[in-house]
C-alpha cells in the first residue's frame, strides 16, 4: 500500500469506515464516464461519478514483479451510461481505467487503487464484462526492429516521416454510395489512378461512425465509378452525406516508398537482406564468391 495518502490510512486504521469504490474510463476519443457503488453521485477531477450506472467489479488481483494485476467490471448497458452501439463499434477499446477506494464522506481522502486499460469487452444479457488490464502489461509486449525486406512503419507515423497532408494523398469527400458499411462507391473521382488508395486508410469523420476506420482492400473503376472497399465493414452505422477521408496506400515496398513517395530517405526495411537460398549456397570454384556488395 505505497504511496497512500496518510488521511487515507489514517481513516482505514480507525477501524469505523465510510468507503465505497469509484471508477473512471476515458474513451480515447476523449469522453469520460464516472461510476460508483455508493448510493449517491460523487464528484472529484472534474469528474461526476454515477451511483445508479449499475456497475460493480470483481476482486482486484494485483501483485509484485512482472505479473498482469486485472480485475474485470461489469456493469448495466443503457443509454444513460455505456451504450451497445458504442461497444460494437469499439469505442471502449483500450480506454483508459482508474479505480479508487474513496471516502464518501470526504473524497479528498481517497486512494488510486488500480489503473490500466480494458482488454477483452463482451456483452451478454443486457450487461457488459469489461477485462481490466493493469500497467504491467505493457512491458510484457515485444518491442524491437524486425529485420525483413519490406517496410516496417506504417505510413505517416513517425518513423515513416512522410506528411499525409501533401497535395495528392487524401481526399475529403461526403459518401455518395455504401453498401454493408464496407463498398463505397463516388461518381468520377478520376483524379488519382487506379488502386492509389489500395493498402491505405478510409477515416470517418462526421456522423455515427465518426473517428472510426478501415483499411482498403481495393481500390478500382466500375462503369466509370471509383469503388473504395475496405478488408472490413466499418462497426457502426454510416450513411450517404458522412464526410470520409481516403489516404494513399502503400505496399512496404522499397520502389514504392522512392518512386510514389519520394521518401526513401526512411525507409524501415532491409532490401538487401539476402533470400535463404542464397545464405544456404555452397561455395563454388568459378566466378566471384568474395561475399561482397550484391549491388553492382
């Protein structure tokens, strides 16, 4: 129990306590939910934490060392509180959780019990089962370069370098015509060549399914329209009039990334990376086998 406030052990000591438990989640699009078990609204970190949101959680397991701490929140879906939609369209996924042990009477004394983020959500009869995953599970993920001939940044990130918002490598335009939320389709639009967009990125930015993406399939003309199809259907509901921004695609390709792109200046792979055929070859006894430069 590091780092408790001593208020707050002070009241824990003293052996007649007012304690309930509160919880926070910050969505990464940046809304907030407040929920409490206490019979009444609390507020503290210009947050209003909800007495009648109908959530609880599970014995909080946390540990020393390497161990994932997690509990896991259940909890009520309504609109007033956490919504179904917004479960299937993956807002909750990896927001962020905080847990505390608070004292109702002064929530000033309180202790920040656990934070982490959600992992696995489901939903079964009207309620929601959030996995919560505790700090260390970060350290637990590989980290590193991967030695490979193709690219291993994706485009726009900060290994990569290069500004999407250079002329000619997105369009902003309305939805004209959509099919299972996966086949777009505009009339015209033949100011990039077939498949510019093939391997890059369909971002929602107005309407239900604002914020939420898709990675493109296909990109090619039928009956003189430019059809736009994502690997994916998008997981919320979006309609003729929703603004979309299509990206240029990029194949990991090192022609690609000097040619289309003109940046292969960072490129992140490993072009001359020998084939295992090669590194597997028997000496020979005519020509060159010095193991020099493969570029000549």
């Amino acid at each position: 129990m590091s780092g408790m406030d001593p208020r707050f052990l002070a009241h824990v000591e003293s052996g007649s306590t007012m304690l309930c438990r509160c919880w926070a989640i910050t969505r990464k699009d940046g809304v907030v939910y407040g929920f409490t078990d206490h019979d009444m609204n609390l507020a503290f970190e210009s947050i209003t934490f909800k007495a009648d949101s109908g959530l609880s959680a599970l014995a909080l397991q946390q540990s020393t060392g390497l161990s994932i701490d997690n509990t896991e929140a259940i909890g009520a879906l309504s609109d007033a509180a956490v919504r179904e939609e917004d479960i299937d369209a993956g807002r909750f996924d990896g927001a962020d959780v905080r847990a505390w042990l608070v004292n109702w009477s002064d929530v000033s004394v309180r202790w920040l019990q656990f934070r982490g983020s959600i992992g696995e959500l489901r939903r079964s009869g009207g309620m929601f089962h959030a996995e919560l995953r505790g700090l260390t599970e970060a350290l637990n993920r590989p980290l590193g370069r991967i030695y490979q001939k193709p690219c291993t940044a994706v485009l726009g990130d900060s290994a990569c370098g290069f500004d999407l918002a250079r002329s000619g490598y997105s369009e902003q335009r309305p939805v004209e015509e959509i099919e299972n939320r996966r086949v777009f389709s505009w009339q015209g639009m033949s100011n990039f060549e077939p498949g510019w967009f093939a391997r890059g990125r369909l971002l929602v930015e107005s309407g239900t399914a604002k914020d939420l993406w898709g990675l493109i399939k296909h990109d090619r003309f039928e009956d003189g329209a430019r059809v736009i199809e994502l690997w994916e259907p998008l997981r919320a509901e979006i309609r003729a009039g929703d603004i979309v921004r299509l990206d240029a695609g990029c194949d990991k390709r090192m022609e690609t990334c000097r040619l289309k792109f003109n940046n292969f200046l960072n490129y992140q792979g490993f072009p001359d990376i020998p084939s295992e055929d090669w590194m597997m070859a028997v000496p020979k006894q005519t020509g060159i086998n010095s193991g020099g430069s493969r570029r000549r």
